[in-house]
C-alpha cells in the first residue's frame, strides 16, 4: 500500500516545477498550504523547529556576516 501512494503522489507531483494544468496547480498550492500549515501549527514550531520562545540568548551571539 505504500508504494500505492508513492506512485500516486509521484504523479501528481510531475508537473510541479511548472504547472500547466488547473490539476498541477492545485496540487502545488494544496502542498504549499499543507507546508505552511504545518510549520505555523505547535508541532511544527516547537516540536520539529525547536523554537523556545523568547527567551534569553545565553553565550555570544556570532551575528550574520551579509557580505
């Protein structure tokens, strides 16, 4: 059964770098929510990202080198 829904996925994410059909669209944008759904939810903030709020940062902070 997985491979069932390894091959059906697979499918409906061959269009997805350059969609064309109204299908392939759909498919990108229902990812993209599920994506976003997932990384605004509390699993996916603290659980998979690890976030701790705001909080102290303890130790020296290296910065950001933007050059």
């Amino acid at each position: 059964m997985p491979d069932q829904r390894i091959a059906v996925l697979s499918r409906m994410a061959a269009g997805e770098a350059a969609p064309k059909t109204p299908l392939e669209h759909f498919f990108k944008e229902l990812k993209r929510g599920a994506v976003r759904a997932y990384y605004t939810s509390k699993i996916g903030i603290h659980v998979d990202q690890e976030y701790q709020g705001n909080v102290y940062q303890r130790g020296e902070f290296a910065g950001f080198d933007a050059t």
